[in-house]
C-alpha cells in the first residue's frame, strides 16, 4: 500500500527555504492533475537554477524572481520534462532572465488525437456528478485546463544523453557553489530527467523528481510518449543511490524515499495482476475495466488512469500475455488474454 501525503497546504507565491541551498515557490494552479499546483525549485545562493517554472502565470513568475535576494540572479533553468504545468513559463522566465534551458530534448510522439478524449465513462458518472465537474471545470482557467504535452519546448542545452552510467546519470551541471547530476527517468514521458542535488547546504543530497516520484499520488502514463516497462526501470535506477530526500513537482518533501520507490513498483506491479484477473474474466475494454480497478479514485482522474491501464495492456502485449481482438493496438479495443 502506497502510503501518500495529501496534507499539503501551500501558500500561494510565498518562497519557503527547504534547504540553505533550496527555496521553493508554489504557482496557483491547482487542479485534478497538478494538486495544489506546481512546485518551483530555487537552487543555489547567488548563482541560482530553476527547476520547472510552472505555469505562464504573471503573478507566479514575479514570485518567483521576488524570491531572489538582491545580489542573486537566475542563470540556468532545468526542465524535468515538457507537461506544460513544468514548462509554460519558461519562455516568460527566459525573456525576463536571459537564462538558457537544459533538458533531456523536446517532447516525444504526440498522437493526432488525444486519447483521452476517446474515453467515455459517462454511464458510470450520475447527473450530480456531472454537474459538480462541470462547474469545477468551468471555474479553472482556461489556460490550465490542460496539462497536456508542450511540444514547443526545445532546450538550449541538451542534458542527461552523454554515456549514462547504470545509475542513469548522463552528466552534471555545475553552479558556484551547487553540482547537480542530471538522471534520466523515462516513462511518465521518455524525455524525463531528475535533479540530484549533491549538497542541499546541510550534508544532505535532494533529488528533484518532477513528475516521476510525487508525494500525492501515482504519476500517469500515457502511450505513446509514456512507458510503463521504461518507467519501472527507471524507479528501480533511483534505488541504486540512498538520497536524503525527494522533492516533486507536485505535493510535500518525501523523507525515506526508498520505502516509497518500492511501495510504487509494487503497486504497479498489483496493477497488472488486477488487469489479468479481470482479463481472465473474458475479454474487455477499458472503458469497463477502470470502475472496477480505480473505483476508489476520483472519477474525474479515469481518463487518466485509462492511459495509464492502456501502458499496462501494452506492456502484457509485449510480452504475449494479451491481445487486442481486433489487432490495432488502441485505447478503445477490446483486450483478451493470449
């Protein structure tokens, strides 16, 4: 059992020290997906690096450059993956900086159609519900609605390819004063990447995880960009290194990440079992399949987790457990057992 924390209550624009080396600033854009909005990092004292600055907000990015103190300024801004919630402000915070980008590269395979728009599970939602969704979504901003792929991003500096050791980590990026390892961490998309801090200022070593490790839930994988068989892979890559601390984009610190980790590829792992004891039932879409395995998730979360059971069906394809029965391999086939 994943034990999450949804006892995080930031406030808004406010730069809390987590670190002598570390600030953090939440942007106002909380939503289903996102939380309670996201996590920007600060790194460093004087020369500082920010990680993922959020959404394309005015206020936000003020808050972000408020945080600075008066002799410091922003040279380096480190992107952990291209979801818009990570990467709509950066090109505000480049124009008002002049700080160049490091990442992994641009957004992988994007689909013609969104998938999730494929997926309809209103029989299972009851008019009230639907009423209640609406207004909430009516309510959120136009443009937060979607923390879908930001296909525009393209960094300036490619980091985390250069012969990765078996740890994964392809490179460093070197401040005054800080040194960071860039780790790739494909599968939530295959361009993801964490930030180890070797030092936080107190000893300690802080891994920056964006949206592969959050402290509130599991992160969404979504074909063809995401991974499920990559993105096991890389949980187990970060328990090759016993770090202090996680800090995700999304939610509170993580103490005792290690526990965590395993407590995730556990519960993936549960995730198939389910789908093939509810695929030994007889074939099935997963349309049907995600009330019964998520009915204890927020319905306004199934399309998520569709995709997310749509990366299990493609991994059991893979390695000939299923199959779809009519050969295309989509969202909205029926699935059986080989």
């Amino acid at each position: 059992m994943i034990q999450h924390n949804r006892e995080f209550e930031p406030e808004y624009g406010r730069c809390v020290e987590i670190a002598p080396l570390i600030r953090r600033v939440v942007a106002k854009n909380p939503n289903p997906f996102t939380f309670t909005g996201s996590g920007v990092y600060l790194i460093g004292r004087g020369d500082v690096a920010v990680i993922d600055p959020g959404p394309n907000l005015a206020e936000h990015l003020d808050a972000i450059e408020a945080c600075l103190e008066a002799d410091e300024s922003i040279t380096r801004i480190l992107i952990t993956h291209t979801h818009t919630d990570h990467t709509a402000g950066v090109p505000a915070l480049k124009e008002r900086t002049g700080a160049p980008t490091f990442g992994y590269g641009p957004h992988g395979p994007v689909s013609a159609d969104d998938p999730l728009d494929r997926l309809d599970f209103s029989a299972h939602i009851t008019a009230e519900e639907n009423e209640t969704f609406a207004k909430e979504w009516a309510d959120i901003p136009d443009e937060l609605k979607r923390e879908g792929p930001d296909t525009e991003f393209v960094p300036d500096v490619v980091v985390g390819t250069s012969s990765p050791d078996e740890r994964g980590v392809g490179g460093h990026i070197e401040g005054d004063g800080w040194s960071v390892e860039v780790v790739h961490t494909p599968g939530h998309t295959s361009n993801h990447v964490c930030f180890r801090l070797i030092d936080d200022g107190k000893g300690q070593s802080a891994v920056f995880t964006g949206d592969h490790v959050m402290g509130w839930a599991t992160s969404v994988i979504s074909p063809p960009d995401g991974d499920l068989t990559a993105y096991l892979a890389s949980l187990e890559r970060l328990l090759l290194v016993e770090d202090d601390y996680y800090l995700p984009t999304h939610g509170a610190p993580i103490p005792d990440p290690h526990p965590y980790v395993r407590s995730f590829i556990d519960h993936r792992n549960g995730r198939t079992e389910q789908l093939l004891q509810l695929l030994g039932q007889g074939p099935s879409t997963v349309v049907d399949m995600v009330p019964k395995m998520y009915a204890a998730v927020d319905k306004r979360l199934w399309r998520a987790a569709g995709n997310s059971m749509f990366s299990h069906l493609l991994t059991l394809r893979d390695l000939n457990q299923a199959r779809s029965q009519d050969g295309t391999d989509s969202i909205t086939a029926v699935w059986e057992l080989v």
